[in-house]
C-alpha cells in the first residue's frame, strides 16, 4: 500500500482581505443620538430611567420581561454607548438604582411636527 500525496492549499495571510467592502460612515452625524420607536420596550425603560426615582434592574426586569443580564447590557449598550445618555447609579438602601441624570431634559432624536430631525 502507497500513500497518496495531499494537495497543498496555500496558507492565507493573516493580513484582512481589501475585496471587502467597509461599512459605510455616510450616514453617521457626529455626536447625536439614535432614535428609539415609541411603544417599544425600549422606549418604556428608557421613560422608566428618566423618572425622578429611576428604576432597578428588577424593574425593568419584570417592566420589559427580558433577563437582568440583558438589562444590564441595554443599559451598557444602548443608553449609554447608541444614545449616548448619561446614566448615573447609586445604591439607595442597599439597592442600586439607575436614572438618566436631569441635565438630559431634551431627548435626543426628537423629531418636529413636520417629521424632519431638529
């Protein structure tokens, strides 16, 4: 019995391929916030952030029926990174409370009654 020689495949390089296309940036604006659709779960914790008493993490939890982990990563992603908001936390009696800060008072994707983005 012979072996049979394998055909070699030539080894890729570790440099990234230039045939692919990169995301487009056209669209971006510098420093404003994305839309939230009002009526989303989204748009209900977001509203929960910015009353006076802010919300918990069961709140929201229980509010939007999604696993505290994924809260956690809404409020991290979402809210502070796409819509870039200021969330502030602090521990009221011995449990940590999340609020969009008062400074915040215009929302940012506000859109005027003619439909357009301000």
């Amino acid at each position: 019995m012979t072996k049979t020689a394998k055909k070699r495949t030539p080894a890729r390089s570790a440099a990234p391929s230039s045939n692919r296309p990169k995301p487009s940036k056209a669209g971006q604006k510098g420093n404003r916030g994305a839309a939230v659709q009002s009526g989303t779960k989204q748009s209900g914790a977001i509203e929960m952030l910015r009353s006076p008493g802010g919300a918990t993490i069961a709140a929201l939890t229980k509010a939007t029926g999604w696993q505290s982990h994924s809260v956690r990563g809404f409020l991290a992603g979402v809210v502070r990174k796409r819509l870039k908001l200021d969330l502030e936390s602090a521990v009221v009696e011995g449990i940590r409370v999340y609020r969009i800060t008062a400074e915040q008072g215009a929302r940012p994707a506000e859109t005027k009654s003619d439909g357009r983005k301000p």
